[in-house]
C-alpha cells in the first residue's frame, strides 16, 4: 500500500507524461500497484466493496441481534457453524463490523457518555447539587467521607469531610457547605443517597425531608442511573480528585479539610468563567439566607471504649471513667452544640466533653477522670507472676465435703488431734 505522499507523486509523474514503466521504476514499486493507484482503485479510493461472507446469514443475523444486541461473536460463531458457516472467529468479527449488522444500544452508549447531550441551563441561585466522594484510603489510615456541594450556575464549590455517611455526619457537614457558599439555593439537587432517599424508592428520607423544610428550600431527585443529570457536583468531585487529593500532604483529617479550603478559594474560585470567575459568579448570585441554627440533627455512632478509658469519635478521643474500659458505648453530638454525650448502649450517661474540632486527633480527658485511672492503674499493679497453667490441684477437703452433700451424703471429717494431748500421753509413759 502506497503512502499519500507517494500518491501525490505518481499521480504528479504521470500528469508529466511518465509511463507507468519509468514510474515504477522510479519509485521501486510494482507496476501493476502503479496502474491501480492511477486507476483510482488504491485504498481510499471510491470502488465497489466485496460481498461479505455473512450475506447467506444476513437474516439470521439480524434476528438474533433483535433478541440480543449484546451477544457475544463466539456464542454467533457456534450457531453459524451450526448452520453451514466455515470461516473462522476473526473473520466473523471483521464482516460484523464493516458491515454493521449488530445495531446500537441507545442506554449503554447513553451511560458511557457517547449519546448526544446538551447543556442545561441554571439560573442564578437556582440550585445545588450534593454527592459524596468516598476515599478509602487515606494518610491518616482511616476510611474518610467527603460532602462536595456545588452551585448549578456558577460551578463554585465547597466541601466537608466526614468519617462516616450518616444522616447526622451528613447535616452537618451539609451546613458547613451552606456556610461557606454564604447561603441556600432555592432547589437540593441529590441522587439516591440512602440518607437522602428512601432505597429503592422515589421518596425522600423523613429527616431529609425536615431538614430541606429548615432551609426552605425543595428537593429534586436525580432519575436512577443519570449521573449526568448532576454533571455540575461530578465534574467538581473529578477536579478535586485530580487537582488536590492525589497531590495533597495532610498527616490528619483537620490538615486535609484546611488545605481544601485553601484549594477551593485560591485554586477553584480562580478558573475562569463566561468571562468572569467561578468565585465571582458564585458570589453574585442570589441565594437564600441561612436560619439561624443549624438543623438539630443527631450524630450518634457506636464504640468500643480502649483499655486507656478512652473512646475515639471524629478522630478525636474522649475519657471516660476506667471501669468503662473495653465495654461498648454510643458518642451522641447534635449538630451545632459545642458538647458531645458519651452514653452506654441503654441510654446511661458516661460523660460529657467539650467537642473538639474534627479531625484534631486531641485527647480529651478531664481530671476527675485522670485521677480514677490512675487509682485504678495503682490498685491493679502487682510484681507477682502470672499463675502456672500446668500444676496439679486435686479437689481438697473443703470441696470434697460439699461434693458430698451434693449426693445426700454426711461428709466425714477427720478428727483433729491436738499437740497438746501428745504432751500429756508423753508425760503418763515417763
């Protein structure tokens, strides 16, 4: 097969008056190449193609595509060959594809991004879009949960991080959003979070559900599937992903979420934006004012006090009294109050602490605390060694008597002979 440039030359040779001779002879390529390159009959070239060897079949083909359009060519290879069909696997995928019999999925090409789409437009202040970007791995080594909620209009974004996705973790870091966006939109745009809606169903969560109404503000569900429908919030969750966290250095959650401020007001508010910025256009545009508190929602999560008396809640850890070591207990902290409750699994109160700031990974003890566990540590301390496993230790008399009033019988006791009395027969023999 010859290049375009060789094309463009004997085509210019021939137009001299070269012979295909004294052009095969100059370009070193044969002469029968040279004839069908200027016959027009070279690749590229308008001609007529071949009839495949799928003509017979063609029918059979179709219909099966109409039944099936995802079946796979070796499974239509064994029926063809069933049918009379003596070409081999490649052959058959070649003859598929040049010519076209297997039809088109509209709903894959649609999830694969490859269907026509346009763009939607959004007013200012009409909506925010909300979704969740799970990082399982993390520098601190635990799991971690980040909230990014973005504006419609503008593409501006803020987002929380949180250590689980509960309805509690969600408000709040919802309302942290909201406070960094500098207010509400008139419409939440979600998908099909189970702390949002209801699994498998087209209803809202009854907490979500009261928390839109303490921001006045509507609730619009994304169709399931339809990632696209909130392209905005994906679209930031993918230049987060790119941009910050694969480079970010935190050593904690709490460095994690200041440098992602950062990033979000120096770094995202900058790109430009139909002429302006992204920080400029969130910032004109028309949002609803916050209440005054955020939405009482309760945060509540089960741990397993350690043996130091403390309990580990948003990588932080809080005391509690020593005999509560190793037991299960419930940290309690609403939304917006500074104080968190430290209950047993029935409803008993263990302690209360000043909550600290997320992901600070301080400790927490208060002094009352601090003294039980050291008395504790005190009273419990010994040089002695651990007691021998392997020793022999028969029942003894005490036990032997009860095992014999267990089967009605009158233990017999030994008669308890005095020193004394061995003195005085001594002294009767002499």
């Amino acid at each position: 097969m010859l290049t375009e440039e060789d094309d463009v030359e004997i085509h210019a040779l021939h137009a001299r008056g070269w012979s295909q001779s004294a052009i095969s002879r100059h370009t070193g390529r044969d002469r029968k190449t040279i004839r069908r390159y200027l016959a027009g009959e070279g690749p590229g070239q308008d001609r007529e193609a071949a009839a495949s060897c799928l003509e017979p079949f063609r029918g059979y083909i179709a219909a099966r595509f109409v039944e099936d359009p995802h079946l796979p060519a070796v499974t239509l290879l064994d029926e063809l060959a069933a049918a009379g069909f003596e070409r081999s696997y490649p052959t058959l995928v070649r003859e598929l594809r040049r010519t076209g019999l297997r039809p088109v999925c509209l709903v894959c090409q649609q999830r694969r991004g490859n269907a026509p789409t346009t763009e939607i437009d959004h007013p200012p202040g009409e909506e925010i879009q909300w979704d969740w970007l799970e990082l399982p791995d993390t520098p601190w080594g635990q799991p971690a949960y980040l909230l990014v909620g973005a504006l419609s209009h503008s593409g501006r974004f803020r987002a929380a991080f949180c250590e689980q996705m509960t309805f509690g973790h969600l408000a709040g870091a919802l309302h942290e959003i909201l406070l960094g966006l500098g207010g509400s939109a008139r419409v939440w745009r979600v998908d099909r979070m189970a702390t949002a809606v209801i699994p498998d169903t087209d209803r809202l969560n009854p907490q979500f559900a009261q928390m839109a109404k303490h921001y006045g503000t509507d609730v619009a569900i994304c169709p399931p599937h339809r990632p696209q429908r909130k392209g905005v919030v994906e679209a930031a969750i993918k230049f987060i992903g790119g941009r910050w966290w694969r480079t970010a250095k935190a050593a904690s959650m709490l460095e994690a979420q200041q440098s992602l401020d950062a990033f979000a007001i120096n770094v995202s508010d900058r790109r430009g934006r139909r002429g302006s910025t992204v920080g400029e256009l969130g910032s004109s545009e028309p949002l609803r004012a916050l209440p005054v508190l955020a939405f009482p929602a309760e945060i509540v999560v089960e741990r397993v006090c350690s043996r130091s008396a403390l309990v580990t809640f948003e990588t932080n850890q809080y005391s509690v009294p020593p005999g509560y070591a190793s037991q299960p207990l419930t940290v309690r902290a609403r939304v917006g109050e500074p104080h968190l409750r430290i209950v047993t699994r029935t409803g008993i109160k263990v302690a209360t602490h000043l909550r600290a700031p997320a992901g600070a990974e301080q400790t927490v003890r208060s002094s009352e605390h601090a003294v039980q566990l050291e008395r504790a540590v005190l009273d419990a301390f010994t040089t002695q060694t651990s007691c021998r496993r392997k020793t022999n230790r028969p029942p003894g008399d005490g036990a032997l008597a009860e095992l014999a009033k267990l089967h009605g019988q009158t233990p017999t006791v030994a008669p308890v002979v005095s020193l004394t009395d061995y003195a005085k027969l001594a002294e009767v023999a002499c």
